[in-house]
C-alpha cells in the first residue's frame, strides 16, 4: 500500500508504508477465510486486542517496538480520538459497524500521521 498524499519525513512515510503492508496483508487473509468483520479480524490477529477488547493501551502496546517513539505517539493520539467515537473501546460484543468506524478513522488518519514526526 502506498500512502498518498502522505506529508512528513521520507523515512517515517516509508517505516508507515512498510508497516501498513503487513496489516493489509492481514486483512487480506482475514477476507480470504471470510471473516464475518474484517477490521475485528485485522486488529485481533495484529495483537492489537486484550482478550478481545481493544482499547488505546492495548493498540498501543501493539505497536510499541514495531515503529519509532515518534510515530507511535502520533498513532496512540490517533486512536484514542478514533475509539472516543465508539465510547473508548470496542470488544467482541461491539457491532462491526463500531470495528470498522475505528478502522476507516485510523486509516483516514495515517495521511497526516507522519507531519512533524522524525525518528528518534
């Protein structure tokens, strides 16, 4: 997946890109075993849930380690305004409508996420 009209460093837009292809990725093999709610599938199977909730710690302890401080600042940011549209978590008695508002959110949100952001 490229990131268009991506703003930022060419290494943190490269590090989202990067990053972004193992999750699609993901989501792809959700889809190819028919998974009733794709982004429910995605965040689970990304470790981005605790025992199957996900809130803005368990995203966040997802992607600690796996993108730079800088970033995961910005992303943690990002999901805590996404997951306050569904009342700060979504679990695995949410409606997939709540997975996926979550899910477009943060996606919409990667175009700016590297503004500002440099590796540390």
């Amino acid at each position: 997946m490229i990131i268009e009209h991506a703003h930022g460093s060419p290494e943190c837009i490269e590090e989202l890109t990067r990053e972004m292809n193992v999750v699609w990725a993901t989501w792809d093999a959700c889809a190819a075993e028919g998974h009733p709610c794709l982004p429910q599938c995605t965040f689970e199977r990304e470790g981005a849930t605790d025992g199957g909730t996900m809130t803005v710690g368990s995203f966040s302890a997802a992607i600690r380690g796996r993108l730079s401080a800088g970033l995961c600042d910005v992303l943690d940011a990002n999901m805590a305004n996404c997951l306050s549209m569904v009342g700060g978590a979504v679990g695995a008695d949410s409606p997939c409508e709540n997975w996926e508002a979550v899910g477009q959110c943060i996606v919409e949100s990667l175009s700016t996420a590297c503004d500002g952001v440099y590796r540390r």
